[in-house]
C-alpha cells in the first residue's frame, strides 16, 4: 500500500520500489479493495522478494517490521513504520491501515519533494 501511494501522490517526482522480507505469493484481496476504492489499481502488481541491490540503490528505505531480515546500509535513511498488518482483516479493518498508511506517505512526499512556491 505504501509504495502504491507513494507512486500515486508522488506522480513521477521520486522513484518508488517495493518489495518485501517475506513477500506474500499474491495481493491481499482486502488492500486491492480498499486500494480500489482511492483509484489505485493494484490488480497487475505482484509481491517481490527484498534484494540487497534495491536497498542499496535507495535513499530512503521503509521498513515494517522486517527487523534483522532487512539489509542495513550506512549513510541511508531508515524509517520503520510499525503498523497494523492486514493479511486476514476484512476490509473494514484494513481501511483505517490504508489511511494511516496514507497520512505516513503524504508526511514522507512533503519533506522529499517539498512543493514550489
């Protein structure tokens, strides 16, 4: 969700890329629902599996939990977003994580990208 956000607000003003420790084999049907509802699709997109390559490439590196199984770099920025995890929330549960989620995203956009005057 993250990542989708972030590519949405972003509109081609970062780079995003997304993958997981432990990435699930598909989507969770919950987070395309309410990802959905917002006009993002996420019906084409595929769980990845993290490469030590992307964190390296990266200047910001957002984890959720993956603790030790992450790869640390010096001179990078980490944050970790403790969150909620969706996998088997209904939708109703898996809305107020988008939105957080979202609010996080917006915050990270606003200080990488900060708006002309």
């Amino acid at each position: 969700m993250a990542a989708a956000l972030l590519h949405h607000h972003a509109q081609g003003r970062v780079t995003v890329r997304s993958a997981g420790s432990a990435p699930a084999d598909t989507i969770n049907p919950a987070v395309a629902e309410v990802m959905g509802e917002l006009g993002i699709d996420l019906s084409q997109e595929l769980p990845k599996k993290l490469t030590t390559d992307a964190v390296e490439a990266a200047d910001v590196v957002i984890t959720m939990g993956c603790g030790d199984a992450c790869p640390v770099f010096p001179g990078k920025r980490y944050l970790d977003w403790e969150l909620t995890d969706p996998a088997g929330k209904p939708v109703d549960e898996v809305r107020p994580i988008r939105d957080d989620i979202d609010h996080r995203v917006r915050a990270l956009l606003a200080e990488l990208v900060p708006e002309e005057r």
